[in-house]
C-alpha cells in the first residue's frame, strides 16, 4: 500500500509509537494515509485504539522484516 508519510517509530516501546504516529499525522490533509512502522508488540493494541479514539481510519496492519507496518487514513 502507498502511504504519503512514513513514521520510522521502530524501538521505540509504547506509547512513543502512538505519540509519534499522533503527532506527524497532523501534518496530512484528510484522506491521506499513514504508515508507522514499529516493532513494539503493544503497537498491535494500541495503535487500533488510537484510531478508534482520534477517529481516523485505521486501514491495516502487515508483517515485514521483523516489524509491523500500520496504514492509517487521517479523518
């Protein structure tokens, strides 16, 4: 998937992840995606739950070099 802003957050633990993700998505214009990269296993929860709470759009999550990407659609 094409993301128009790639988040580097790998080694950081929770919640710096989601802060990371919280704050740079705020430069994206509605619509626009988000891909955080992270290697935290709290990410998996918590990243979800920050779309849910914030109200963007969380889109999916994939496997890739020992790290989790997440794709996030900002609202």
């Amino acid at each position: 998937m094409k993301a128009d802003l790639e988040i580097d957050a790998i080694g950081l633990l929770c919640p710096l992840p989601v802060l990371r993700l919280r704050k740079r998505i705020q430069a994206l214009e509605p619509g626009q995606v988000a891909c955080l990269r992270a290697d935290d296993p709290a990410a998996v929860v918590d990243v979800p739950h920050y779309c849910n709470e914030s109200g963007n759009g969380f889109i999916e999550m994939q496997e890739a070099d020992g790290h989790m990407a997440f794709y996030v659609r900002k609202a």
